[in-house]
C-alpha cells in the first residue's frame, strides 16, 4: 500500500518538475529570439537613425526589459 501512495506521490513530483522545467527552457528560448530578433531590427533601423530615432528608443528599452525580466 505504501509503495502505491509513494509511487503516486513521485510520479506526481516528477511530472510537475519535468513540466516545470520544459516550460522554464521554452520561455528562456523564446526571450532570446524575441532579443536576437529586436537586435536585427535595431541593426537595420540604424542604417536609417534619422527616420527611426523614436522606434529605436522604443526597441532599446524593450530589450533591455526583456534581459532583465525573470521567471520564478
């Protein structure tokens, strides 16, 4: 009896932290495509600063958030 509540019990646990973790590595992917991306934008809207100094603002503080932004 015990080892059937015990097995539950782990394989609960288990499934929770492996769940956990893959939803942990996605959002780290995909913040670091969301900057990798930006960072090509900023690259070619500074070939044209002068048109685009606002959105480049906008880009810069969106990345930086991005870095500094942790899932718990």
């Amino acid at each position: 009896m015990w080892s059937e509540v015990l097995t539950i019990i782990g394989g609960s646990v288990a499934l929770t932290g492996g769940y956990f973790g893959i939803y942990k590595l996605g959002w780290y992917v995909s913040r670091r495509e969301q900057i990798n991306n930006m960072l090509k934008m900023l690259d070619d809207l500074q070939e044209h600063q002068e048109h685009n100094s606002e959105l480049i603002k906008e880009y810069e503080e969106h990345i930086e958030k991005l870095k500094n932004h942790k899932i718990r």
